[in-house]
C-alpha cells in the first residue's frame, strides 16, 4: 500500500476544505491567476481606450482653437481694410462656450 502524498493547508487551518495535496494547490494556484490575467489585461484596455479618447478630445478642442485664431485674424484684417465693425469676436464665443461645458 503506498502511502498517501501530504496535505498542505491554507492559513495552516487544519479543516477538510482548507487542506489538499500540491497537485490540486498547483491547479487552484493558476486559476487564481489566469483570473488575474484577465483582470489586468480588460482593465489595461479599459485605461488605454479612455487615455486615447481623452487625447482625440484634447486634439478636438486644440483644432477648434487654432480655427478660431484664424477666423479671429481674419476678421481683424477685414475690420483694418474695410472698416467693417463686428461685435463679437470668434475666439470670445468659442471660449465661452468651452467654459460653460466645464
């Protein structure tokens, strides 16, 4: 009769359910594990989704600004040749409207 292999126990609580062999921890170990994995990799494309959607937006707003200096120059070039009086500027909208988003 051979002799039966040790038994390790959690905690080093000797009770039925905290004590198996290390063939059986082995295989608790690396579903423990292949749990984590998950975890990590779903919440690392979590996190790399939201940093690129928050760099596109950043990108957006930076676009919309250099539009507005744009149309804002050239709406003072227009008011320098023509005399042409305007009473609001672009930029002025613009940034009032990204500080109401905020």
């Amino acid at each position: 009769m051979t002799p039966t292999p040790p038994e390790y126990c959690l905690f080093w609580i000797n009770h039925w359910s905290t004590c198996m062999q290390k063939g059986e921890w082995s295989g608790w170990a690396q579903a423990f594990g292949t749990f984590v994995a998950m975890g990590v990799a779903i919440g690392a494309a979590y996190l790399q989704a939201h940093f690129a959607s928050l760099l596109e937006a950043r990108r957006g707003a930076e676009r919309v600004r250099a539009l507005a200096r744009t149309l804002d120059h050239w709406r003072e070039t227009c008011e320098e040749l023509f005399a042409i009086p305007i009473a609001l500027k672009p930029v002025e909208v613009i940034f009032a409207l990204e500080s109401g988003l905020r």
